[in-house]
C-alpha cells in the first residue's frame, strides 16, 4: 500500500502598507509662523524706537517727512525679509525626517513648508491688522454720525452747499448787501456762497460778487471798487486753497500707490526667501539626525 503525502502548502503573506502620512509637518510651520511673527513684532518695536527718535515737532530738527518716508519703507521690507528667512528656516529645521524619499521631493517638501510658513504668519498678521483698522474706522463713523447729528439739529440750512446757499439767498432783503450786513455777522452766509462755488467750479456768479461787494462795503465802509476787489482776492484764494487741497491729494494717492507696489513686492521676496530658508534648514536637520 502506496501513502500519497500532500505536498507542503506555500506560506503567503500580505503585506499590508503602512497609512499615508501628510508631508506637511504642521507643528514645524506652525512654529515657523510664530517665530516669524514674533520677530516681526520685535523689528516694529525697534522700528518705532528710532522712529521716534529721528523725529522732531520743532522746525528745523530731525529728519524730513521724506526721508522719514522712505526709512519707513525700507525698515518695513527689512522687516520682512528677516522674519520670512527666520521663520522658514525654523520650519525647515524642525519638520519630520523624510526616510526614503527622492532628493527632488525633499527640495520640493521645503519649499513648501517655507511658504506655507510665510503664508499663514502674513494671514495672522493681516488678520489682526485688519481688526485693528475696522475697529477704528467704526469708531470714526460714530462719532462723526453724532458730530453731524448734532449740526443738523443746531443748523438744518447746512446740510448740503446746495440748500445753504438756496436759504440764504431766500431772505436776501436786498441786492447790495445791507440788509445782511444790518442783521450781524454775515460771515456764514459769504461761507455757503463760497463753499457752493467751490463745490461746482469755483466760480461765483456775478449777481453774488456784487451782492458780497455791497455787503463788504456796508460791514467796513470802504468804497465799492475797493470792497469789489476784496472779494475777487477772496475768491481767488479760496480756490487755490482748493487746488492746493486736490495737489496734496493726488500726492497722497501717489504715494499710496507706490507704497503698496513696494509692499506687495517686499511680501513677495519675503516668501522666496522663506522658502530658500526651509531648504537651507531642512538639509541641515537631514545631515544631524
């Protein structure tokens, strides 16, 4: 009698792969990211010092709106630089060890890192600046909502230019002037007539030139060639004043303009150079394990 043996079972196994981790090392960003902060909060301090410092109230001392302008631009993309390189460069070293992964993917990881550290530090502080800046533009809507509260309840004839002007030329008791002249003190009808030419094109009708003439001459006395001049001057003044105000403001736009191109550009190095400071840290933290 023959015995048939089984022959022996293979012995399979399955290898089951470990869970996918995230190649983001958060806790390292997160750190990143608050460094970063910190070092900028510390460089505005500073900043602000020697602001102060160069400063000066009285004519002729400290530096000029100028170059304090531009020492400002130039310490805000300093601070910038220096808090990105920091930051990255302590994400860089404190992320995980990436064990078997290609040289390429490294370099790839980061960069990341850096940038999602310059990123997340640029939102915490935008975030807060933003509170900040909402917080204080309500507070100035209330209270000039209260301040013009209060004018339209103690003048309803100054709302507008406009209806100011249209009151006053309603009780005009005559074309020369006398009569505002005999009621008191005409300076805030003259203010209405101007303030509504200066609302349009700056030009004052010649029925109102010759109505603020006559009413010149009556409150001083002088003769009407004379007080017609007064008013001309006035008028001339009133819109170069004008034109002075829309320079300075046209300037502000300006340099509003170009402060924040140089800024975006300064945030834009700021994440290259964050990103250049987790390679440098991350090579490091792989030579050292």
């Amino acid at each position: 009698m023959e015995t048939v043996l089984d022959p022996p079972r293979a012995t399979v196994t399955v290898r089951q792969d470990a869970p996918a981790r995230s190649a983001a090392s958060w806790s390292a960003i997160i750190a990143g990211a608050a460094v970063a902060i910190a070092v900028s909060l510390v460089l505005v301090a500073l900043g602000s010092g020697l602001g102060f410092a160069a400063v000066s109230p009285w004519q002729g001392q400290g530096v000029s709106a100028t170059t304090f302008a531009i020492t400002t631009a130039i310490w805000f993309i300093v601070m910038q630089w220096v808090s990105s390189a920091v930051g990255g460069y302590i994400a860089g070293r404190l992320r995980t060890r990436w064990i078997g992964t290609h040289a390429h993917e490294v370099f790839f990881r980061d960069t990341a890192h850096g940038f999602v550290t310059w990123a997340l530090a640029t939102v915490l502080v935008a975030a807060v600046l933003t509170t900040s800046l909402t917080s204080a533009l309500s507070g100035g809507v209330h209270a000039a909502s209260t301040v013009a509260a209060g004018a339209a309840q103690a003048d309803t004839g100054t709302g507008t230019p406009g209806y100011a002007y249209g009151m006053d030329k309603l009780f005009r008791s005559s074309g020369n002037g006398t009569g505002a002249a005999e009621r008191g003190d005409p300076r805030v009808e003259v203010g209405h007539i101007v303030a509504l030419a200066l609302a349009n094109d700056g030009t004052v009708p010649d029925a109102d030139k010759t109505y603020l003439a006559g009413l010149v001459a009556a409150r001083t006395g002088i003769p009407a060639d004379e007080a017609q001049q007064r008013v001309n001057d006035f008028i001339a003044t009133a819109n170069q004043a004008k034109d002075q105000a829309k320079a300075a403001a046209d300037s502000a736009r300006k340099a509003a303009a170009k402060t924040a191109i140089f800024a975006a550009l300064a945030m834009a190095i700021g994440a290259f150079i964050a990103c250049v400071s987790a390679v440098i840290g991350g090579r490091l933290r792989d030579e050292h394990p």
